[in-house]
C-alpha cells in the first residue's frame, strides 16, 4: 500500500470515527434538549421559548466569534432549530 493510500484511509477513518461522534452527540444533545423544552402539560413554555431563544442566540454568537461568514451562520442556526424540534418530535410525538 503506498503512503498515498494509507493517509487517503487514515482520513477515511477520521472522518468515520467523526460521523459517528456526531451521532451520539445529536442523540445526548437531543435527549437534554427535550427534557428541558418540556411538552408535558406541567410545561413552564415560557422558560422553554426563553431556553430555545437562548440557544439559537448562543449559536449565532459562537458563529461570528469563530469568524463564520452568513452561510455558515445560517447554516447553524437552522441546524439547531432542526435539532430542537427532532428532539421535541421524539420524545413527545403527536398521534396521527
């Protein structure tokens, strides 16, 4: 195998041993997220609309800190608005 290949599956790898970082992370993050954003009936929404501002707000925040451009802020926040809504979706589905 030339060195060409190994550092070509070296990445393929990283990039594997990342995918799969993520998916736990969406699943702990999503799992958090639910709890607090509680649906039940005893659900303070208001403190649940407050936490899900704040967190798209921290988003955008950690976004032009780190220097991203308008897509890649975009980006992110739709990802957490998708992430919040996933984790409510799961953890409280409506009967159809």
């Amino acid at each position: 195998m030339g060195k060409l290949q190994a550092e070509d599956d070296r990445t393929l790898q990283l990039v594997h041993e990342l995918e799969s970082r993520l998916v736990v992370l969406e699943i702990v993050s999503m799992s958090a997220l639910a709890m607090a954003l509680d649906t039940s009936e005893n659900a303070d929404s208001d403190q649940a609309r407050a936490l899900a501002g704040l967190i798209i707000e921290t988003v955008e925040q950690r976004c032009h800190e780190l220097g991203f451009g308008d897509h890649a802020r975009k980006a992110a926040a739709g990802y957490a608005e998708r992430l919040m809504g996933t984790a409510v979706a799961s953890l409280y589905p409506t009967t159809q």
